[in-house]
C-alpha cells in the first residue's frame, strides 16, 4: 500500500527541520507541555508560517513559565461578557466554592436572580465591573428599571416594572458574585471585581421569621376564617405547617406515602441540604393528617386545585394567609413564619436548641435557633416567672417574687409582643 492510501494517524511524521513534521500535508510541531512531549498543528503546510506560529507559542509558554499574562489571554479575558459568566457557570452546575452542587431550590433562586442582572449586566465586560457598578444596579433596580412580561386575565401578555427591595438587590450580586468567583477560579478572570462589596441590608431591618409567626390564638383565627370560606386546603397546610415545622416547599412536595403511620414519622425531602429527613407524628398533626386522609382525593397531600397531580401553588398561600390576617386584623403571617411557631411552641415545652433544630432539619444547630427561629411568648415568660423565689439576706426566709396577675392581660401585650420585639428577645 502506498503512503498516500495509509491513513493520517498511521504515517509516519516526516522530519521537515528541528522541531517541526510534515503528515498528511499539515505541518506538526513537536512541544513540550506540561512537561511532556506532545504534538501540535500548526494549521498550515507553509513551513514560513509554520516557523512564526512555533516561535511565537514558543515566546508564550515562556511567558507563562514566569507568571506574565500573554497578549492574547488578556484579549480574551477583557472580551468576556457578564453573560458568558453566567452562563459557564449555569452549564457547571452552579458549584459552591469547595465545587460541590448547591441544592434544587438555591440553584433555582439563583437562576431567577439572574434574570435581572442580565437584563443590566448583560453585554458588558466582566473585567470592567467595579463596585460603583453595583450602587447604580442598586439604584436601577429600586427605580423599577427591570420590565418583565406578565399575563393579564384576559390572557394577554402586558409588559410590567418591578421594584427589587435591598434584601433582593443583595442576592442578587450576591449570585453574581458566585459566578464571578467561578470565573477567577478557572482562569478566565484575574479577579472578582465584586469581592468586598458592601450589603446593602442593614442587619437592624432583616426581620426574622420569628416576627411573622403568629400567636396560638392568631393561628386558631386564621383557621376558623379560612374554613368559614370553604378553603379547607389552605387551613390544613396552616396547621400543617404550624404543626411539623416545615418550609413551605418541603411540605408541598408530600404525598400520602410519605406518611409512616406505623413509625409514627413522616418522612420529607430537606431543602438546604437539611438533616434528619424526618417529622414526628405528634398528636394533633395525627389527627390533622387523619382527617385529611378521609377528605383526599389524590396522592398528593395538598395537590393544586387545577391539576391534582401538581402541587399547590406557593404564591397562592401566602396571598390567601395575608388575606386572612389582613381580614382578621392580624400581624402579618408568613409560611416561614409558622415554622417558627413550632419553634417556640418546642421551646416552651422544654426542649433544648439543639434538640429542635434537628426536629426541623437544620445543620446549623441551636445557634439559628436562638438568633432567628426561636422565641418566648409573654403569657409563658410570666408564667416561668412565678417560679422565682428570693431568699432574705437575714434569717434565709423565701420571698416570692410578686407579679400582678393583671401584666398578661395588659391591652397590647399579647397582640402587639412582636412587633418591637422588646418581649422574649433572644440575644
């Protein structure tokens, strides 16, 4: 068999001069990298040409032997766009700094919250950015300057402005940030512009999910209220909620073979890569899931009215909880909210921090528990407060400690316990 007729990967390279070869009419240069001995095309069959372009990877491997940038690296990292950041880092998965996957729901908070900033961001250059960048985001985004399309009820699409609030605002650079982060780890980026940028969220305002819970009182009034509208749905999820201690979406998720009768558990899926997959049975959520079952009509515990084999809507609990509370002149309720309910309920009873925080799936420990989740209602710290006794200095008498009956029944302070937060506030 001729030359010709051998196939390129099997012909043997023909020697042109020092450290270049001819095969297969393209010209090859043989090169060290990395330390080992590789071959490369040249892309041409001008031994000229092929001569400049070995000279000049050449004088570029040596350039990076020294830790000196080449021209066409700089090139190419200054021509990166804000979007090809984010889009490398969406096709990697979304990895945290250790290159770990982050769970379903940061992954998809982070895509929602990058949908503004490519709407801002976008074509520009990430090697550009400074911090004076994130102030004008900041500002663009209180303004309304983000227009999203929305369908109206006759089923149109209509073109609205949304106000991001500082907390979003924050997230939202935030996620950017990440992306960037990625970015300067695999070399396409010298540096995160972002990094050291300053929250916007001044830490006073951040109001905790113990601020949203409601009273025991409050929660009986938001169920009456929802049944009396014959919205049995939304009042089982409340109590549901108030009753095990779950986030909104890991409740959503379940159906009724999560429920394990004869262990007395039911078993969920945590987000936040929460621990303990499980939730206790204790006696009213029995008998809430009890009489759940005997008004079931699907597999799943709270399907969506529209379409049994999908979970409710979240948005439309919350509008319906508002609703109840804003009818009912309530202090705001949130989902997240009656997860702290059973929080403080779990405190009063006697359980430790660190004990609850494993009840509701959380790895941080009894730490969350005492700076957000966890409180200690009125009427309880008075009633705890009984148990005082002084001891006289002379003859070792007790002295009870003296607290008028009336305090718990004072105007406001049931009612109104949390909205300064000067009752019960954990350190």
């Amino acid at each position: 068999m001729s030359a010709n007729k051998t196939p390129v990967a099997n012909q043997t390279p023909e020697r042109i001069e020092p450290g270049l070869y001819l095969r297969g009419g393209q010209i090859y240069a043989r090169v060290r990298e990395n330390g080992k001995r590789t071959w490369r095309t040249t892309g041409t069959d001008n031994l000229t040409t092929a001569r400049k372009i070995l000279k000049k990877w050449g004088e570029e491997q040596t350039l990076l032997r020294h830790g000196i940038e080449t021209p066409q690296a700089a090139l190419t990292r200054n021509r990166l766009t804000v979007g090809e950041v984010l889009d490398a880092y969406v096709e990697a998965g979304h990895p945290t700094k250790k290159m770990q996957r982050k769970s379903p729901v940061t992954v998809a908070n982070e895509l929602k919250g990058f949908r503004p900033v490519r709407a801002y961001f976008g074509d520009r250059p990430a090697a550009t950015l400074t911090l004076a960048d994130a102030d004008k985001y900041h500002a663009w985004r209180n303004a309304g300057g983000y227009v999203v399309t929305v369908t109206n009820k006759a089923g149109e699409p209509v073109k609205r402005r949304t106000e991001g609030g500082t907390r979003s605002v924050d997230l939202e650079l935030t996620y950017l940030g990440n992306a960037l982060g990625l970015a300067v780890r695999r070399g396409d980026l010298k540096q995160n512009p972002l990094k050291g940028r300053t929250a916007y969220t001044v830490a006073a305002n951040v109001r905790h999910c113990r601020e949203v819970a409601p009273t025991p009182e409050g929660l009986a009034k938001i169920e009456t209220w929802l049944r009396q509208k014959n919205e049995q749905a939304i009042a089982d999820l409340v109590l549901f909620l108030g009753y095990s201690g779950l986030r909104l979406g890991e409740a959503l998720r379940l159906d009724w073979e999560s429920v394990d009768w004869q262990q007395g558990v039911i078993h969920v899926e945590r987000e936040k890569r929460g621990c303990n997959p499980f939730v206790p049975l204790l006696t009213e959520l029995a008998q809430l899931l009890q009489d759940m079952k005997r008004r079931a009509g699907g597999y799943l515990l709270f399907p969506s009215p529209f379409n049994p084999e999908v979970p409710r809507d979240q948005s439309a609990v919350r509008h319906r909880i508002s609703a109840a509370c804003k009818a009912l002149e309530l202090p705001h309720v949130t989902p997240h909210g009656l997860r702290s309910f059973f929080v403080t309920t779990a405190r009063e009873a006697g359980l430790t921090d660190a004990e609850i925080a494993a009840l509701i799936g959380d790895k941080t420990g009894p730490a969350i528990i005492a700076s957000t989740y966890g409180d200690v209602r009125p009427d309880h710290l008075l009633k705890q407060a009984q148990r005082i006794r002084f001891r006289a200095a002379g003859g070792g008498a007790v002295i009870p400690a003296v607290i008028p009956a009336v305090i718990p029944a004072l105007p406001g302070v049931a009612e109104n316990w949390h909205k300064g937060h000067t009752v019960g506030k954990v350190a």
